[in-house]
C-alpha cells in the first residue's frame, strides 16, 4: 500500500472556485510527488442542499484542470449505513448523548451564562448532559427532534491520560502559524453534533470514518478547517483509527481581500471556463507552477 494517501473532498453544493482548485491541485501534485494516491469523494449527507447537478460540475471542473482520481468516487450518501454504526461504537461506549435543545434555546442558556465563550469552531460550544431515561423516552414517544452530540467529559473519562496526551501533527500552518506537533484541545467545541435525527450523520463524523476507512494517510485542506484536527483526533481515538497527518493550507481571496465562497460566481471554474480563460491561466493566478 502507498505510505502516502490523500484526498479532495468538495461538496455539491455550489460551483467549485479558484479556492477549490488550489487545494484540489496542492493535493494532487503531493500525491504525485510522493508516488501516491489521490483521491475524490463526494461529501454530499445534506441531502436538502446537494445536487446532482453540482456533483457532476465537480467531475467536469477536475478534469478540466489535468486532474485524475480513483474511480468511483467515494459518495458519502451510499454510506450512511456506515456512519450509523460509528455512532452505535460510540453510545456504546458512552460518549455520545441524545440532545432536544433547539439551537434558540442553546444560544439563550450560553447568553444567561456570560462565562461561556459564545465562539467556537462550530459556533458555540455548548455543553450539555443526558436527560433521565424517563423524559428521554417521552419526548422520543413524541417525536420531538434531536441531535447525538459528543460528551467531551464522557470522553475524558473514558480515555483517562490518553485524552490529556491526544495531538496531530500539522505539516502546514493553522491560521495563526500553527505548526509542528500540536496538543489536541477538542473541547473547544463543547459538546459537538455527531449527527441528526432525521439527517443522519455530521461532517466530523462522516470525514473521520471515511478517511481512516479509505486509508488516508494526510488530509490537505485550507486553514478554515484547521481547528476541526483538534476535535477529529479525538473521534479517531475513540473509534480505534490511526490519526493522519494534517498539512493546512493558506485561503484564496478575492480582490477585496475576502475569503471566497461559492456566491462568488465570477470565481467559478465554470465562469471563469466560459469567459475564455485556460487552465494555465488558473494556475499564474494560484501561482502554481505547471506540470
């Protein structure tokens, strides 16, 4: 097996941008270089958001900018089956709770409580503990909506001094210059959402299960996602995965210095594919050099 295995992971949500092809390209040329594998996987569990139409621009856009992926890739929504039985290691293990607040209710109890920070990676960090068996039944009965957090305390316990020794490495830089080894702090998003009711899994569960299942050896995304390591190599423990390597990379502005985004259509591959530019055009503006 290649010692090095990485990925690119859009989701289908919007036309890629100049920002998804500098990560896109990063991730291929250290695949190349280091004689290892690439691959694509499509992140679409919001099914509400995700469209087919998206996901096939994303093919389209790659391919267009000289790159090549295992095929098939990877759909995150033809694995919800998988993210539920990562869930079901983790309730069994006793980490992870079921959760009735609204996010009104959250943002209220964390406004009543000035000494919690109202900024997390996620928004924030709310901290929260199982209801009684009784009136976690009733309101199941009921039907009302919930969310599976992950107890940061449960956690603690369980792992005892492993949890005070969990770290990543980071071969990048986070935002703010972070580098080398780095302690692991995850409750820094409290109590984070694991998964849904009715939507079934989160981001940080899906991401996790799917990189340690398709062997990923270093994860290379922008500095915006930098601090999610912290609460991943937590999720990686406690599901018995190898951490990867993490190599964060800087963010793609636009001319007003803003990170872009996907409402940025005139930054599109698309657009900027249709208005006559070339894929030598894309890599001067991301000054890469060609290959």
């Amino acid at each position: 097996m290649p010692s090095f295995i990485t990925r690119f992971a859009p989701s289908p949500t919007g036309l890629l941008h100049l920002g998804h092809a500098y990560s896109a390209l990063l991730a291929y040329d250290a695949a190349t270089t280091a004689n290892g594998r690439f691959l694509l996987r499509i992140e679409d569990i919001d099914q509400t958001r995700c469209k087919p139409e998206f996901e096939q621009a994303i093919y389209e856009d790659l391919a267009w900018l000289g790159l090549s992926w295992e095929k098939p890739a990877r759909r995150q929504s033809e694995h919800f089956a998988d993210y539920d039985a990562a869930l079901d290691i983790l309730r069994e293990k006793g980490v992870a709770y079921r959760c009735f607040k609204t996010r009104k209710e959250i943002a209220d109890e964390i406004t009543r409580a000035p000494h919690l920070s109202p900024d997390g990676p996620d928004g924030p960090p709310y901290v929260g503990t199982p209801l009684a068996a009784l009136e976690e039944r009733s309101l199941i009965a009921q039907g009302d909506a919930f969310a599976w957090r992950l107890s940061i305390s449960a956690a603690r316990n369980l792992l005892g001094a492993a949890f005070e020794q969990l770290a990543f490495t980071e071969e990048g830089a986070g935002p703010n210059g972070e580098t080398g080894r780095i302690t692991a702090t995850p409750e820094i998003f409290g109590d984070p959402v694991i998964a849904r009711k009715d939507s079934g899994t989160s981001y940080h569960l899906a991401s996790v299960y799917d990189d340690a299942t398709q062997g990923v050896t270093h994860v290379i995304r922008g500095q915006d996602l930098f601090h999610a390591a912290h609460l991943h190599t937590l999720i990686y423990a406690l599901l018995g995965f190898p951490t990867p390597i993490y190599r964060c990379h800087k963010l793609i502005t636009g001319e007003n210095g803003k990170r872009l985004a996907k409402r940025d259509k005139s930054m599109t591959l698309r657009a900027l594919r249709e208005s006559g530019r070339h894929r030598e055009d894309i890599l001067t503006r991301l000054e890469i050099s060609s290959r």
